[in-house]
C-alpha cells in the first residue's frame, strides 16, 4: 500500500521541483537546460564532492579567484570560472543576507559571477555558452529562485527590512521589491537612478 505522507525522490527530483515552482513564483524565464543547470548546482552544493576542481579556492577572496581563473589558460580557466560563478550564484541567492556581517555585500558577488558566466559565455566551443550567457544576463533573477528555494527549505535567517531595501536599492531585484511590498513598504525606483551607493 502506498503511503500518501512519504513520497521519495531524489535530490534532483526535490530540487527540480522546488526550481520549477520558485522560476514561476518570481516570474523569471529559463531555457529548459538553464533550469536543469540551477538544478545541478544545488545538488552540487548539497554534496560537496573532492572532485571538483578548485573547490579548495572557497575561502580566497573573489577577486584573487578571478584573478586565477584569467591567468590560467584553457580548461583550467574554464573550470576556475564556472567555480566562481556557481559559487557567487549559491551565495548570493542561499545566503544574501550573512553578508551584512561581511566586508562585502551582495552585489561584489553579483558583478564575480555576472562576469564569470559572461566570459564563459563567450566561448563559442563550450557546449553551454548559451547557458552561461542567460546565467549572467539574468544572475539577480537567479539570484532571487534561489532566495525563494532557500526560503522554501528553511535554510536563510529572517531579514530586517532596512538591510532588505538597501539590498534593493543596489541590485533592483523584482523579488526584493515585491518581498518589501509584503512588509507594507513601497519602493521607489527613481532612488536606485539618482543616488550613488
């Protein structure tokens, strides 16, 4: 007899569907294989493997990681680059807000993984150079299906409102626009344009 309460899946299968359902949720459009690439990264993440290449890098600045990845050459390069920006994607989406007790904020690694995945895009050869191309194109609405798969598995802190509108102002984030509608706030796009932050 089957047990309504107790469904197995995998973990692919668990995050495709919580992807699936935070992409519609917050209105962000994804090529099929982009979908399944964000899928992958948190399986990676959830399983962290010795295999990966680099992964000893984590705990170097992300400036030196880039630094690193464009002095190598080749698939080294490659490698160095798509670690740099599926980690500031998983970081910037699971957790945004740890950065306020950091030296640096969101969107330092909002510009590393736009720049990874946009120089990866460049590369006619690589089979997901389309992938990596919507990944930069689109990393704050990513940023934001991660943020909301994340919220959905209890893994991020509540926020307080104010370090939610700063992190608003800089990045313009739909999702954090509508997250501090929720909280009675209404924000003001024309602050993002003539403020310098």
């Amino acid at each position: 007899m089957d047990d309504p309460l107790l469904h197995e899946q995998t973990p692919a299968e668990y995050f495709k569907d919580l992807i699936d359902a935070a992409l519609a949720r917050q209105h962000v459009r994804a090529n099929e294989l982009t979908a399944y690439y964000l899928v992958n990264l948190l399986c990676r993440f959830m399983r962290p493997d010795a295999r990966i290449p680099f992964a000893d890098d984590s705990r170097e600045p992300l400036a030196l990681r880039l630094a690193r990845a464009l002095e190598s050459g080749g698939l080294e390069q490659r490698a160095r680059l798509r670690n740099l920006g599926d980690f500031s994607l998983f970081m910037s989406g699971f957790f945004s807000d740890s950065f306020r007790r950091s030296l640096v904020d969101v969107d330092y690694y909002k510009s590393m993984g736009e720049y990874a995945y946009g120089s990866l895009s460049r590369r006619d050869e690589d089979t997901f150079c389309e992938v990596f191309a919507e990944l930069a194109r689109k990393f704050v609405g990513f940023t934001d299906v991660l943020s909301d798969v994340s919220e959905r598995t209890a893994m991020a802190s509540n926020t307080d409102v104010l370090r939610l509108y700063e992190k608003w102002v800089r990045t313009g984030s739909r999702r954090d626009g509508q997250r501090l509608v929720d909280r009675g706030i209404v924000p003001n796009s024309s602050v993002a344009s003539r403020f310098v932050q």
